[in-house]
C-alpha cells in the first residue's frame, strides 16, 4: 500500500517556503491522508507538523518528514492510547499545472495465508 494526495500549489516560484505554508494550512487533510495508513488499527492521525524541512534532491521534487499525534479511540473497550509518530513523505511539484504531489511510505500489505 503506498498513499498519494494531490493539493493545489500556487507558487510564488519559492518552492520551500510554499512548501512550509501550504502544510501548516492544510494540516487536516494532511492527517486524513496519513490515517489511510493506519485504518486497520482503527487509529487516526492528528496534529500534522513538519519534524524536518523539506530536501529537494531536485527543483520540484524531494521529501519531509511529518510528525503527528496517532490516536486509537473505542468507546466500548475503554482504548483511548495517543502516541507521537513520524513519517518519511516524498513530494513532486508541477509547476504548470500548480499542484503538489504528496507520496507517503510503501507498507507492503500481506497477502492471504495458506491453508
């Protein structure tokens, strides 16, 4: 399983200090895109922060770490666990079309087991 979110991104041609303002304004849909990640634990990701600045290994493109609170809630068990998580995000920049695109972490997901 690897997760993609697209946004739109106006620049100013300042790709990094974008970057950074773009992901403090969107922290929310930021954490429903690492939630994917975590569905089948029943978690959700909340408080979306940038751990480290973006590197850019080329003009428009490159990764971040974010950093988040994981919150595992169920009422009927008693679960409310919260935990800081990180993780490695690769990012691609479109300039024409003025969007960004977000790739989160391969996970590999398991297949079924044999009988």
């Amino acid at each position: 399983m690897q997760e993609t979110w697209t946004f739109e991104f106006p620049s100013n041609q300042n790709y990094e200090e974008d970057l950074v303002s773009l992901l403090s304004e969107k922290e929310l849909e930021l954490g429903i895109f690492l939630s994917y990640y975590y569905k089948k634990e029943g978690a959700v990701a909340e408080k979306v922060k940038l751990k480290s600045g973006p590197k850019f290994d080329s003009k428009t493109s490159g990764s971040m770490v974010l950093d988040f609170d994981l919150v595992h809630f169920n009422a009927c068990l008693a679960i409310h666990e919260q935990a800081r998580e990180e993780m490695k995000i690769t990012f691609e920049i479109d300039p024409k079309d003025q969007k960004i695109k977000l790739i989160g972490a391969y996970w590999p997901s398991r297949e079924m087991d044999e009988i």
